[in-house]
C-alpha cells in the first residue's frame, strides 16, 4: 500500500506508526516543510515543499489564522500536483490537519482516502476558553475569532474519510456529526523504556545530582505558562518547601508559550511568577527549586526516575504525553480535576486529583503524599499498571494504530 504522511513536524504523532507500516512492507513517503531537500532514513521517500508568500500586513486579526494556513495548504496543493504528474498516486493520505497542509488533497487525488489525526477542537465555553477567570478572554470577540479558527476543522471535515484522537476527552470536543468517524487510539508510551530504575539519577546542572532516595518534587510542560497551570503550581511551593525542609523542586520547561497568549509587558510567564514567588520564599528555598529549561528525552526519563511527586495541572485541553510517561515510570502524580485528567486519573487509585484552582488544597496535598512514602508507592505502582493495560505502545498502541491503517481501505 502506498501510503502518504502530511505533518508539518513529521514525524510528530506518527513516529511509531511510521516505521512500523514501513517494516510490514508499505511504501511510506512523507513531506516536510523545508527550502532545501531533506535526507531521508532508509525506506522513507521525503518531499519538500515551502511556501512562496507569507501572510498579509494589516490583515484583519480574526483571518491571520486561515489566511496562514490558506498558504501552507496552497504549497503543499503545488507539491502534490508535481507528485501526481511524475505519476505517483497513494492509497492512503493520513494527516495531521492542524496547519492546514492537507486542505486541498482531494483536489489532486479525489479517490484517495484521508485519514486526519483530530487533536482538538475549538471552542468559546466549556474548554480551555474563558477556563481561568485570572486570564479572562474577550468573551463573544474571542467566540468570534474561534468561528473562523475552527473553519480549518470543518473544511476538513468535508473531504476527510475518517479520523484518529488520542483520548476520549479530545474525540468529544468534536462535532457530533464526524465524531462518529473518529477512533480513539493514542499515540502510545513505550513503557519498557519508561519505567521504574531504583538506580536512576539526574544531574542538576550545578555539579550535584538527585536520586531516587532524595524527595524530588517534578513539574514538566513544554513551556511554562498558565494553561498548564505553572502560575497555580508555583504559589503552592512557599507552603511545600516550608513544609518539607528537604525537597527539591525540578521544573521542566522552556520560557515561550505553547498554547495561550504571551504576556503583555514583554516578560515571560516564568519570570512573572517567579518575580511573584520571590519575596515570599528565602533563599535557601529558592536554592531548592531547579530550573533545567528544556531537556534530551534520556534526561527527562531520569527525571521521572528519581521523582517522589510529579505534579501535573492542565486547563481543559489537549493531555501531554508527560502525564502517561509519569504514570508508566510509577510516580506518585497529583493531578488538577480537569477533564482530560479524569479520563485516565482515578482519585486515590492511581493518581490524585485536586481543584486546579486551589492552591491551598495543592500544597496541602503536596505535603500528605510526601509524608506517606508508602501510599505514593501503591499510587505509583498503580499508575504503572494502567499505563501498561491502556497505553503500551507495543502490546496496544500499536497493534490499534496498524489496524486502524489497514481498515481506512
């Protein structure tokens, strides 16, 4: 089967699947956004393509985001067409339409199948928008440019012959409509490579290092900003780092935004609550929390490792694959009550939960799972369990994904 990937990051999602599909024997090639040619791996054909205008100046706000896409779509149609007049023609186009890529495939291949990975779909109330009132959205403007936002979504839906979602949560903020064509199948944890090491351990940065015996307290985003409640975990830490005079704080973490708005007087999230953190925590506090920025995939599995707590808070939004990775490593993670949460957190089972926006409860949490090595280990072997069960990229995952594949023809 001649199988074609769109990701703007490929591999992105797909970085399993692919070279599985490629060992059974299907030929796989994939575009990358990029001006120059790009060296593929073995068995993997990879096509180039570039857009040849950038957005308007002084577009209207509301379009910047189509008008984006419109032109990532627009390269992506060019290259298609010079695929399809050097006489190639897939089976199957599977993807990722979150840049708008994959907008017009049906134009050039109308028979080809295309299969989308459905991330998440926008909404004005009962997500992300308008969840944190300390960060309060502009109300039927803000639904307004969400309307146009989600035009990708439904042009997608148009031409799409089915979908892929990585949790239930994220399936259900689709439109009932194509919902019904969407599987549920995540990416997958390779929990033999992430899993328990008594022996583990992860270098600061300064020259000292922590390990398993130490009481290691985690908090990982991509970048740290309030969607995954950063502002929320770091006004717990005055009362944790009191409470427990040897813990030691690890944050992961770059300084940008992933998801929500930059600030607005030109600092960074990091550093606003930081500044707020500051005058209430000595120094010898401050020692004690570890900025390390962004992290090799090794050292983040080491982190996990020698990790007493992992603490993990999230706005009604996309699930990281961090959460899972935490849970198969068999930490102890505390959790916000949020709905993506709920969907793999059974409180007291596996995990803990607490209202994402009680402070006070977090640290107070906190401080009950750190004084009880004995429950964080039932949780944590718990959290390993259901990891395996639900997320083993090998035994699950996978073989789902591969399925899913084979039945879009």
């Amino acid at each position: 089967m001649k199988i074609l990937f769109i990701h703007q990051n490929f591999p992105g999602q797909f970085r399993h699947l692919v070279p599985a599909l490629i060992q059974q024997g299907h030929q796989i090639a994939a575009t990358v956004m990029s001006p120059t040619p790009v060296n593929a791996p073995p068995h993997l054909t990879l096509h180039t393509y570039y857009p040849k205008r950038r957005s308007t100046p002084n577009i209207h706000p509301w379009l910047i985001d189509m008008e984006t896409k419109t032109i990532r779509a627009e390269a992506m149609f060019h290259k298609l067409m010079e695929l399809k007049a050097a006489a190639y023609e897939p089976d199957v186009i599977i993807a990722h339409p979150g840049w708008g890529e994959s907008l017009f495939v049906k134009q050039v291949w109308p028979n080809t199948k295309l299969a989308i990975y459905c991330e998440f779909f926008y909404s004005a109330e009962g997500q992300d928008m308008g969840f944190d009132p300390e960060f309060p959205s502009r109300s039927l403007e803000d639904a307004c440019r969400l309307t146009l936002k989600n035009n990708n979504n439904y042009l997608h839906f148009e031409i799409a012959d089915a979908g892929i979602s990585p949790t239930y949560w994220q399936q259900s903020t689709f439109p009932a409509h194509f919902r019904d064509k969407i599987s549920v199948i995540h990416d997958g944890i390779d929990t033999d490579l992430v899993c328990p090491n008594e022996t583990a351990s992860f270098d600061i940065g300064d020259g000292s290092s922590l390990c398993k015996s130490d009481e290691v307290i985690t908090f990982v985003n991509r970048n740290l900003e309030p969607y995954r409640g950063y502002h929320i975990f770091m006004r717990a830490l005055p009362q944790i780092l009191q409470a427990r005079p040897q813990a030691n704080v690890v944050i992961v973490g770059g300084d940008d935004v992933s998801y929500g708005a930059k600030p607005s007087d030109g600092r960074n999230w990091k550093q606003i609550f930081l500044d707020e953190l500051r005058p209430k925590l000595s120094p010898e506090q401050m020692a004690r929390i570890h900025f390390v920025g962004k992290i090799s995939y090794p050292r983040f599995v080491s982190l996990l490792q020698v990790s007493s707590l992992h603490v993990y808070l999230t706005y009604p939004f996309v699930l990281s694959w961090s959460l899972l990775e935490s849970m198969s490593a068999a930490c102890a993670v505390l959790a916000s009550d949020t709905a993506p949460l709920r969907e793999v957190i059974s409180d007291g089972v596996n995990g803990c939960l607490v209202d994402f926006f009680d402070v006070d409860a977090l640290a107070q949490q906190a401080i009950a799972l750190l004084n009880d090595p004995a429950r964080r280990a039932l949780l944590g072997q718990n959290a390993r369990e259901f990891a395996r069960q639900r997320y083993d990229l090998k035994t699950r995952c996978l073989p789902q994904q591969l399925a899913w594949v084979g039945s879009l023809l």
